[in-house]
C-alpha cells in the first residue's frame, strides 16, 4: 500500500489552469522527486498535498485512506517551505516550541532524537536570524518533523544554499528516508535526484513518472 496517493489532482488561479490531472504515490521509506520548469504548478501541487492549498477536484489518500479536513493532512505531513519561517528575533529553541505541543517530547528530541540528529542541539540558544541558511534549513525541517509525520515535504529544499549546506540538508533527508520516512521533494537540482526512488515530471500541468536514472540533456527533454 502507498503512503500517500494523489489521484487526478486539478487547480486553477482563476481561469488559468495549473494542474490538468496530477497523479503520483509514495510508499514508506522512499523519496519522490518532482522536477519541471518555473511556472509548472511544482508549488501549488506541494501546497495541496500538505493541506496548505484545496484542489479544484482529485483525491489525496494516506494509507489508503481519503484525506479529511485539516486535520487529515497534520496527521501525516510535515511541509517545509522553499522561504524560511522561522521568527529571526527568536532564538531556535523558542521557534521550535512554536511548532512542539509537548516539551517533554521537545526535549528528548533534542537530546536523543532526530532535532540531536540535525545538529539543532548545538544551536538552540542561537538566534534564528544569527544562523547560517544550511541552519536555518535545518532547523525548518525540525520544525516541520514536530508531529512525527510520516511524511516529509519540501520544497526545493537546498535553494540558495552553498554546497556544504546542499550536503549537509541532503545527509539529513537520507537519515529521514532510511527510518521509514516518506519525502516528497520539489527540486531543480540534479544532485537531490541522488536520494530519488521515483522521480515525477510536471509538464502542461500534468504529471508522467520518468527513469530517475536521467540526468543532463536527457532529463531536460523529459521536462520540456
């Protein structure tokens, strides 16, 4: 069974059609990546599968189940933004106890569990705009992992930053994947296609698996 399923998803800005019919699926432990040119609907399609955003029609499943309400998708997703949300004037710990209802479970991450596996337990006292963007990337997607959702989504994740920080995010997602975590992932660069299980191509709004396999002037017909 698919972790997440979307079947037939269409979306409109007014009378501009974005999405014409978008499917893909994910299963536990494998990462999705979804490649396409600017403008392709790579956003809009990220913010309807977190919740962020109602599709004009299509269905959205989590274990087989259809997605109900708000709460359907903050059971299962975690989203984390191409812009960064954290508050700059707040330090990383008080950003994450915006996001963690629990302290105690705040805590032991910190200390045992995947925020010590981000490095976040080094940078707690730290202001958010003090932090370097690999940071504050890092400290996005510990936001995002606060409900302990299966599954991960993030869009164009390494944007901006430099290639140690483009590393170090990606090291990050592959712990993610290998405990069984499920990410969906928008990108524009070939490196992240790496961590890719299925890779999905936007094109006209609507969606076709390719060979993850593809790179360079192969990947880019598949694209155009």
């Amino acid at each position: 069974m698919e972790r997440i399923q979307a079947v037939n998803i269409i979306s409109s800005y007014g009378k501009k059609r974005v999405l014409c019919g978008v499917n893909l699926s994910a299963g536990a432990g494998q990462c999705v990546g979804i490649v396409g040119t600017n403008g392709c609907g790579k956003s809009t399609l990220l913010n309807i599968l977190s919740g962020l955003r109602r599709a004009d029609a299509g269905e959205i499943y989590f274990d087989g189940n259809k997605a109900q309400g708000r709460k359907g998708f903050v059971d299962h997703v975690g989203y984390v933004p191409q812009e960064n949300n954290l508050i700059p004037e707040l330090s990383v710990m008080d950003n994450l106890r915006l996001w963690y209802k629990d302290a105690n479970a705040l805590r032991q991450s910190i200390d045992q569990g995947f925020l010590k596996a981000l490095g976040i337990d080094s940078m707690c006292r730290l202001k958010a705009g003090k932090l370097s963007g690999g940071m504050r990337k890092r400290v996005s997607i510990g936001c995002a992992l606060s409900g302990n959702p299966p599954i991960l989504i993030l869009d164009e994740p390494d944007a901006a930053l430099d290639l140690p920080g483009k590393a170090e995010i990606r090291k990050y997602l592959g712990m993610y994947k290998q405990m069984g975590g499920t990410i969906l992932i928008a990108t524009h660069d070939e490196a992240d296609l790496a961590l890719c299980d299925r890779i999905y191509a936007l094109n006209r709004g609507t969606s076709v698996e390719i060979d993850r396999s593809l790179r360079g002037e192969a990947l880019l017909r598949a694209i155009l």
